[in-house]
C-alpha cells in the first residue's frame, strides 16, 4: 500500500505502551545457548489488509532460515477498516512503525515496510534492497556490536548481554519478543480475499528487560510471561534510544522455546 499521512492512523497506536519490567536475578544454569552476534533485525510491517504483502510475507520466510538474520513480522492495524480485521495485528507496531518515521524525519509509513537494524527502511518486497539495506547498515558504528545470549534454563530464559566492544556504544534498552514462527491464516474479505498467507516469525508480545549501560549484564525473565498459544520461539535484542525513539540495532539474539 502506498505511504500514508498521519491522519490515516488509527488513534490506538499512539497511546500504545510496551509492556515493561521483568524480574532480574543471576543466571543459574545455562541449556542450549541461542547463537550470538548475527548481523542483521530485519522487521517488516505487514498486514492482512494488503495486497502487496503476501511477497514481503514470502521473503520473511526465506529470511528465517538464514542463521546470520533476525527476521520478524509486525502486524499492524491501521489498515482494519478496509474489510478486513487483521488477526494478528497490534497497535504497538503500528506505534513502533511511526516511531521509526519520526526518528527518519520523514513520513514514510506504509505497507509492505521493512526496517534493517532500526535504521533504513525498505519497501518489503524488494529482496535486493533489504539485502543490500543489511550490507550498509551492518557496516555503521555500533550497530550489532554487542555479543547477546540467551538460553533456557527450567522455566526461565536467561539473558546476557556482554560489555561494549566500542568505546561510543554505552548504553541501549533490552526488549525480548515472543514469537511465532508460523502462522497460516485463511483470508476471506478484503484486498487478500480467497488467499491463504504464511506468517513468520510473528511478534506475539514484547517485553522490556532492562536497561544496559555498556557493562556486562544479565537478567532472567520467566517464560510464563511471554508464552500464549502458538508462541514457540524468542528474540532478545538490544537497540539504542528508546520506545519513542528507536535508534540502531547494537545486538541480538534468538532461540526456539521447543
């Protein structure tokens, strides 16, 4: 869909607030540690609601599979009047995609969006864009510098993340995702009408861990508070700024819950 103005956005989004605050304690034991360091957060704002999509979706897909990228889908709900409720819409994406806009300086909101490493935004189905999009941002000062961790240990994950490897880098906000890694869903109004669309790696809740201030830290956060049906999947990542102003990706991590 092409880009809109502000007056197009649905008023839930702005007064939209992650949810914040987990518990904080040492790690106890370390299982199946998540891989560190990939190079790229890849985030694309999708909907059900749009025509253009469903390549955007495809892509994403593909992108999961590569070990170095971190993909995940945001579904946003501003195009629900169109026939169309979005299933697995919420309004915080919608909120995190106009935030992005404001920290651009510019205007561009629209769907299919990607969004490389919190800091260049890209039309979601073209793949040669996103790719070169990871090959320039992974190049810029401190971003995905810092080693993250994950791993399971009985009913919680535990977080670390290391100290800076640069001396600029000092200081970034800890968010951990849930996710879905699949999620087939059967369309039968709107611009998608009649098709069946794949989603993945869908955001399903967001959690801010903490706050890291360029030394080595580590948290622990109950996997009771981020599990609902289909969630199979979890996503820490570390980004500069704030909610309201996201900044560059400076470090992530995932690892399956099953």
């Amino acid at each position: 869909m092409t880009a809109m103005t502000a007056s197009h956005l649905v008023s839930r989004w702005s007064g939209a607030l992650w949810s914040g605050a987990l518990g904080i304690c040492a790690i106890v034991a370390v299982i199946r540690p998540a891989e560190a360091e990939p190079r790229a957060v890849v985030e694309l704002f999708t909907s059900q609601g749009c025509s253009s999509c469903p390549p955007a979706d495809q892509i994403i897909g593909d992108l999961s599979k590569d070990p170095s990228i971190i993909a995940l889908s945001m579904p946003i709900d501003y195009w629900d009047y169109l026939g169309w409720k979005d299933t697995l819409a919420d309004s915080r994406f919608s909120a995190r995609q106009r935030a992005y806009s404001r920290m651009r300086g510019d205007r561009e909101v629209y769907t299919p969006q990607v969004v490389v490493n919190g800091s260049t935004h890209v039309i979601g189905s073209d793949r040669t864009g996103i790719e070169n999009a990871i090959g320039k941002t992974d190049k810029g000062p401190g971003v995905m510098s810092v080693p993250v961790t994950m791993s399971l240990s009985g009913k919680q994950i535990n977080v670390s993340v290391a100290a800076s490897k640069e001396p600029t880098v000092s200081h970034g906000e800890v968010w951990i995702c849930s996710i879905a890694k699949s999620v087939p869903i059967a369309i039968t109004r709107g611009e998608n009408r009649g098709q069946q669309v794949t989603y993945h790696n869908v955001v399903r809740n967001v959690l801010k861990v903490g706050d890291w201030t360029g030394r080595p830290e580590s948290w622990t956060v109950p996997i009771e508070n981020l599990t609902r049906d289909g969630v199979d999947g979890a996503v820490v990542y570390i980004q500069d700024g704030s909610r309201e102003r996201p900044g560059p990706m400076l470090g992530a991590a995932y690892t399956s819950l099953h």
